[in-house]
C-alpha cells in the first residue's frame, strides 16, 4: 500500500469593491446645503461627483464643477464635505453620490433628502459633528 501526502490548497480569492460607504447625510440652512459623506476605502477610486434633483426620482444634475478628488490612502478612505450655495429657501432637495473609479466607470452610491429652510435642528447638528470630531480622535490614536 502506497501512502500519499496530502498538501493543502490555498484559494485566495480577492473581492474588488471600489468603494465602502461608511455615511451620506446633508443639513441645510436657507440658503446653504452641505452634503456629507465619509468612506471607509476608495481602491480604484479617482474621486466623486454629486448630483442635486428636485425629486426622489430625478432629473438630476451634476453640481460640482470638477472630480471631487479621492483620498490619497485608498485603504483608509476619507471625509468630504460639498457645499452647495445655488438653494433656494424652502424647496427639497435631493443629492445622489457617484464614485468614478480610476477605469472611469461609475456608480451610485444612494441619494439623501434636505429642505433648505434648516434641514437638522440645531442641536442635532452640533451632536452629530461633536460625534464625528469624537471618531475622528479616536481613529487618529490607533
């Protein structure tokens, strides 16, 4: 009886995912929106465009002027932050995010809602910059 060795097989198999997501949000003011947004990883990312519609189901167009830049660690991700002036008080506004990867394919990434009469009450809006400052210094210290 002959006895073989067994050798193991290793099969590494490698999902490219272009962009992970961690937040999309917009507060308003009358006549200000910002829209926010933070990744978690950008591999092949070249940057971002957003795009603003009046309805949840457009049209919409593109608001930024250039390629919102991709951060230059793309195993880390980054924070933005798009500011967007040409509102008008009272109206809802709807913006999409599209992450354009190095090959220049697209895709999006989901759509939030903001009225530009105040969007976040106040005090919900400090809370939630307050947290991101709070996970900002936590992730510096690692």
């Amino acid at each position: 009886m002959s006895s073989q060795r067994l050798r193991p097989i290793i099969l590494l198999v490698v999902i490219a995912v272009t962009i992970g997501l961690a937040w999309f949000l917009s507060t308003g003011t009358s006549t200000i929106v910002t829209v926010e947004w933070s990744t978690a990883s950008e591999l092949n990312t070249a940057g971002f465009n957003l795009y603003r519609g009046e309805s949840p189901d457009g049209p919409f167009q593109k608001i930024n002027s250039e390629l919102i830049p991709a951060s230059t660690d793309p195993l880390v991700g980054g924070s933005y932050a798009y500011t967007d002036t040409t509102v008008i008080a009272g109206r809802t506004y709807f913006y999409r995010l599209e992450d354009v990867e190095t090959s220049g394919r697209t895709s999006l990434q989901g759509t939030v809602e903001v009225t530009a009469d105040g969007g976040m009450p106040l005090p919900l809006m400090l809370a939630a910059a307050v947290i991101v400052i709070i996970a900002a210094s936590l992730w510096l210290r690692k």
